[in-house]
C-alpha cells in the first residue's frame, strides 16, 4: 500500500507552516499525518498543547485572533464572539471532544460558546466549509481537551499538576489536576480550574465595570481500551461563569452607562457536557471515531427596571430569568483505504445526527413557547490519489433538518455537493481548487427574545444555501534562503449565501422578526509565509476580507477587514523558549451601516512570552508574558464596533475595548 497525503479529516489543499518546525510527519496505518505547532492544511489550522499553553489564554480572542480568516470579538468573559470571515459563531459547526455545540443565539449581547482554553490539548478550526464533512455555512471549530493517558510520562502510573496563574490586568486564578492508570487498559483524568476575574483598565487606563466575575471548570475523563485497536472515553466537562455583569456585555462601559447607569445584573452561565467516545482503528480498512453526548446550557440573570430600560409586559420592575437550551445526539466518521491498481481511494464517511431545544422562565412561569430543532447529516467523500501528483475529491451529502419553533414548522431536505483537486508538479509546488455547496435550516429565535410572548413568525422565511469556492497555491522547500526550510501558501476565496437569515424589525411592532436579507458575499485573500532555521522559527500571515449584500452594498457587521499576524519563536535550549506575537489590523472604511460610523479604527497589538523549564527544578514550569506591551487602546473588528444612535437610549460610544498592557505569569510543578 503506498502513502497517501490525505488527512482524516480533508485533502492536503493548502501549505503545511508551522511557527516551531516545518511538518515533521509520521506514518500511522499508511496514511501520513503531520504533528506540528501549527498546521495549515486544506484551510485547517490545528493548535497544540504547547502552542496553547504559552499564550496563558483565558479568552478566545488571546488564542485564536492571529489565525487568518479568524476573529474573536468581546473582552467580557461571556462574551467569546468566534467569527469565521465575518461569519458568527451560530453559523459555525463547533465540538469540544465531539459533543456539538448549539447554534441556537442565547443572547444577542454575549456569544454562545463557552469553554476554558487552558483545558484545550488541541484546537482545529476549518476556515471556510470545504467538504461535505461539515454542514454549516462558515466552517468548523473542533476543540479536544487533555487526556489522562498522553500526560503519564514513561513508568509512570500516576500523576498530578498544581498551578497557579496571575494577570496584572486583572485576574488570578489556579488548577489542579490528577491523572493516572486504573489498570493496564485503562486511565483516568481530574481537572479543577478557578479563576477570579476583576475589572480591568484600557490602553487610556479606563476602568471598566460589570465585568468582576467568577469561573469554575471541572473535566473528568475515563479511558478503558477494549483491545489494541479500540477505547472507549467517557468525559464530564462542567463550566460555571457567574458575577454581576453589565446588562450589554458585547457593549463597553461607556455605552452601558448611557443606557443603564451603573446597573450590573447577578448573571450565572453553565454549561454541563456529557460525551462517550468511541475509537475503532483497524489501519487502513477502518478507522472509526464515534461521539454519543448530552449537553445542557443554563443563563440565570436577574433583571430590573431602572426606568430607562422600560418596562416588561405587565409592568413588571424586575425579573428572575431563567434560559436553557439541551442538546443531544450523536456523530459517527470513518475512513477506509481502497487500492485499485495505481490508484488510491480514501473513504471518508460517516453521520450526524442533533436534537437542540429551548425553553425560558420569568419569575418561574414559561415565557414564550417552547423551541426544538432536529438536524440529520450523511455524507461520504472520495479522495482519489491518481499517483501522478492529483488528488480528486468529490463529495455529496444529505441534510434533514426539521424546526418546531417561532420561525414556524420546517422540514427541509437537502443534498450538498463539494470537489475538490490538488495538482502537485513535484515535492516543492502545487496548486489546489475546491468548491462546496452549503446548507443552514432555519434557526431558532434568540432563547432571552423579549419577543419570545409576541413573536410574528415570517411565512415566507427560506433556509440559507450557498456555494464556497477557493483556488490557490503553496510551495514548501528545505535549505532556501538561508533557512533551513521555508514555506508559502497564498489563496483566493469566495463565498455566496442566498436567503442570508437576519432579524430586524420588519412590521413596526418594535420587535425584531427573522427576514431572508437577500444575497451575501463574502471574498479575499488567506497568505501564510513560514521561515525556520535551527532554533527559530516564523509564521507570517495576511487576511483580506470584504463582504457585500448585492441588494443593500452594505458589509457584515463583523467583517474583519485587513489583517496581518507575525508568530515568533527562538529555543534558546532545552530550558529556556521565547516568544513573540503581533497582530496588525489596518482601518477599514465603509464599514455596515448599522455600525453608524465611517470607520473601523485599524490598531497594532504584540506580545510577548518566555517558557523556563529548569533542569534544577524537575516538574517545575514557569511562563511569563507581556500582552498588549505598548497599552494600545483598540476594538477588534468583530467586536461591536459602532456609535450608537437609539431614540430610547441616547447616542454614544459603544465600542468594546480591550485590556491594556498586562503582564501575567503561570507557575506549574508536575509531581
């Protein structure tokens, strides 16, 4: 059986860089898979543990913000606002260990997604949807937390970490964590994280409030391996954020003094995940993963009246509100290898199938009706390995997806096609194409909806299709330009949705109602350049992104515009790794209109960070950085980044800033 360049999850269509070493792969089960700080391949982009961890993250936007084509808005703790080409996080397939996250918006002012980047072994995010494998508009996010058996270290059985975390601006916290053997088949992981929350100062040493929290983390893993070739997992993954919080928290302090005064609401957000895993890895006939999960997400928030916010219906003052949203399902994917003479096919295959509903109380009593939304996904792709330097990938998957909510009653069936091609003309270049056709029922309404008791559902509301496109190029080559090896990868991109879903008040009732708000589309530019040699390594990369509705010209309200990211990284020796990270986003005029300014001020952020692992001190890790080193007062573009004009409200700033400088330092002893 020959070696094929294909990955279990997509072809190999776009450059392999990494910030620490260029590709070092490795065989498993005849298929080539590659183990690096950073991968890019077929527009995926994976994280690992030590690339995660020295960036001290305790927000998104500090992990994920330098990755091209990728935004994370917000600075508030619940508000993780993860873009995808100015694409929402709603509209993005994202899993933490398998388990799917809802889409369902669970307040307009803060994001859906909740998790601890700390607990993170490896993040892959697609950018873009570029197979048939994922079914939603913008891409996908697959997030996969440690495991108890890769931190054993060689003879040992049992184990544990202690560690502590400081951040000038303005947090501390701490976690502990236990792994270990059971037996010989199987191990176990505990992890218990906390992590105090204060309200931190802007570039200009503003202080902002409501943002003065708390967040509790707890994962608990169990592995038995059944034979050689199968485990099976079990996790608990348990997340609590509670403090009292402004009542916008995607606005800064600014706008929510204008709007609120100094009112902040005791809010509690938790999220309980439950997933069983499944691993079958029979080398190249079957390779098998399989995720049955349970997850339930909670908002409390007790609101009151302050006279300017208004009133309730029934004039009620305050009000205890509480919102839920459950999900459950299951996802299977295999892959299985087919030689036919010369050629090699690479099955991926698999299922998917989600049930979310929703539901909300005040003060106990159901307000609103009741939501529930069932999505079936199957798809296979077949990545043809002619063994002339193509690869061909042509897939086509099914989409069932039924809603019993205030959009209406909805069943819609729908097949997705995408093919792809990657040519190489040797070792070095290639060139490589893809087009993918997308597909998004008809989501449910936003689970805190004041509107939820009046809501007039749209008749003539449409589910979102689309087509995603993307052609380009990489090369990738050893002892060049005085380096030990160098990389390039640049690409073109285009992405079409028709019947693009968006609320607004479209009646005059003063209540937002879901509209098809015509076609959008989305194109740009995603460059990388990689330069490594010995202990130094580099990863450059360039975002251009702009969007368009054909009816209106205006722009996502998230368009990020114009970005460029440097990563370095110099191994000083086995002890000692220093760090260095910028990000450069330039002014983008014309920004959506909904916005109400001319602009979205471009800014320049960069951080830096050691890691010293004493040889003196064994199990003793220190890491120390300075993020935002010259306090620069700046908004991410995905962030809400506007003056608001409101006749209730007022006008004012509204723009989300983040911290200023900070200096933070994690202490760790393995024991």
């Amino acid at each position: 059986m020959k070696k094929s360049n294909i990955l279990l999850s997509a072809i190999t269509s776009f450059a392999i860089l990494s910030t620490h070493s260029l590709a070092e792969t490795t065989t498993l089960n005849e298929v080539e898979v590659t183990s690096t700080d950073v991968e890019v391949v077929s527009s995926s982009i994976n994280l690992n543990q030590t690339s995660i961890e020295t960036r001290q993250a305790d927000h998104l936007s500090d992990l994920l913000r330098d990755i091209p084509g990728v935004d994370v808005g917000g600075s508030h703790s619940i508000n993780n606002k993860l873009t995808i080409r100015g694409i929402r996080d709603e509209n993005i397939d994202i899993t933490i260990d398998g388990a799917k996250m809802p889409n369902v918006d669970i307040f307009h002012h803060m994001s859906n997604l909740r998790i601890n980047p700390a607990i993170l072994k490896k993040a892959k995010i697609q950018v873009g949807n570029n197979s048939v494998i994922h079914g939603d508009l913008g891409g996908a996010v697959e997030f996969e937390t440690k495991d108890g058996k890769d931190m054993l270290q060689k003879g040992e059985s049992f184990g544990g970490i202690v560690e502590a975390n400081y951040n000038s601006n303005k947090s501390k916290g701490g976690s502990l964590t236990g792994f270990g053997k059971v037996s010989d088949k199987s191990d176990f992981l505990l992890y218990y994280k906390y992590l105090d929350n204060g309200n931190w100062k802007d570039g200009e040493g503003n202080k902002t409030f409501g943002v003065d929290g708390e967040i509790y983390n707890f994962l608990g893993k169990y592995n038995y391996d059944i034979s050689d070739s199968q485990s099976i997992t079990f996790s608990y993954d348990r997340l609590q954020d509670k403090g009292d919080y402004v009542p916008r928290p995607n606005f800064g302090a600014a706008a929510n003094r204008i709007i609120s005064g100094d009112a902040t609401y005791p809010t509690k957000f938790t999220r309980d995940t439950y997933t069983l895993n499944h691993e079958l890895n029979l080398g190249e006939n079957l390779i098998l993963d399989t995720s049955l999960y349970y997850g339930l997400h909670t908002i409390d928030r007790f609101e009151y009246i302050d006279g300017v916010t208004g009133v309730r219906p029934g004039g009620a003052t305050s009000a205890n509100i509480h919102g839920k949203v459950k999900n459950y399902g299951i996802n299977t994917k295999a892959q299985s290898n087919i030689e036919t003479g010369n050629i090699l096919h690479t099955f991926t295959y698999g299922a998917e199938y989600d049930i979310q509903s929703s539901a909300v109380t005040n003060d106990g009593l159901q307000y609103g009706d009741d939501e529930k939304a069932k999505s079936l996904g199957l798809y296979v792709q077949n990545a043809i390995d002619f063994d002339n330097g193509l690869i061909l990938t042509p897939g086509i998957r099914f989409n069932n997806y039924k809603l019993d909510g205030l959009n209406g009653d909805v069943n819609d069936n729908k097949f997705t096609y995408s093919l792809a091609a990657d040519y190489s003309f040797n070792d070095n270049f290639s060139v490589f194409a893809s087009s993918t056709s997308l597909f998004k029922g008809v989501e449910m309404v936003e689970v805190l909806s004041t509107a939820r008791t009046s809501y007039d559902n749209n008749p003539n509301i449409k589910s979102e299709t689309g087509l995603n496109s993307e052609i380009g190029f990489k090369y990738i080559d050893n002892n060049i330009l005085g380096a030990d090896n160098i990389g390039f990868s640049t690409k073109y991109f285009k992405t079409t949705i028709k019947d693009y879903l968006d609320y607004d008040d479209i009646d005059g009732d003063t209540f937002d109602e879901a509209y098809n708000g015509g076609k959008l589309n989305i194109y740009g530019i995603e460059s990388s350049f990689a330069y490594n040699l010995n202990n130094f390594s580099s990863l450059l990369t360039y975002t251009h992104t702009r969007s368009d509705f054909e009816d209106t010209g205006d722009s996502l309200t998230e368009e990020a515009g114009d970005k460029f990211s440097l990563n370095l990284k110099y191994k000083v020796n086995k002890e000692l790794e220093l760090s260095w990270k910028s990000i450069v986003v330039l002014d983008e005029d014309d920004p959506s209109s909904n916005l109400n300014v001319d602009r979205k001020e471009g800014y320049a952020v960069h951080d830096i960070a050691v890691k010293y692992e004493p040889k003196s001190v064994k199990g003793l890790k220190i890491i120390a950085g300075v993020d935002n080193i010259f306090d620069k007062t700046y908004t991410s573009h995905a962030s809400v980044n506007q003056y608001f004009n409101h006749p209730r409200f007022g006008s004012g700033d509204a723009n989300d800033y983040d911290p200023g400088r900070n200096f933070k330092v994690t202490l760790s002893y393995r024991f």
